[in-house]
C-alpha cells in the first residue's frame, strides 16, 4: 500500500503470511483510496507456494503464488490489484506501509 501525495488517497494491498497453531494464515488489507480493514484467511501452503481465498465487495478472490526471497509473486483469479497482461502481481518483501 502506498499514499498517492497528489490525491490524498491510499492504495495497494498488503498480505503477512503468518503460523498460527491451526496452521498458516494470510493477514490481507486492500486499500483503494481508503484502507480496508484487514482479513485474515487461512492459507494452503505448499513449499513455496501459496494459495488462499479472500472476501471482497461480496465476492471472492483466489490468489496462487509464490514466495521466494524478494517477496510474493502470483495472480489473483480475476487478475485484480494487477496492471499487467497476464494479471501477476509482485509484493516485494518490505516494511509495511503501517510502519
């Protein structure tokens, strides 16, 4: 997530994978001009690869990625939050904007 000086507005998503006793879990906040509060799903994790479903605006979203030592890499079913042809997305591993 980032603010956008020009506009005033906060944009992006943020996900934390994190180990709870029930397993993994991804922390995920969307911000499209105003930050969303956080979900928390449960995460299919493979090695390095991660798949978890998500609510948003009444429906949901299924990400499939990887994690690898620069950050998340993946597409969300629908190519959301992405800019690009093929709908992938790249979370570098980075502060929060929180911090």
């Amino acid at each position: 997530m980032a603010y956008h000086q020009s506009s005033g507005d906060v944009a992006g998503l943020e996900v934390f994978v994190v180990y709870t006793r029930e397993g993994y879990a991804a922390v995920v906040q969307v911000a499209q001009g105003v930050p969303n509060t956080p979900v928390v799903v449960p995460v299919k994790l493979n090695d390095s690869t991660v798949a978890f479903t998500m609510p948003l605006g009444g429906r949901q979203l299924r990400f499939e990625g990887k994690i690898d030592r620069d950050g998340l890499v993946g597409k969300f079913d629908n190519g959301a939050f992405s800019d690009r042809q093929d709908g992938r997305i790249m979370l570098k591993r980075t502060r929060s904007y929180w911090q």
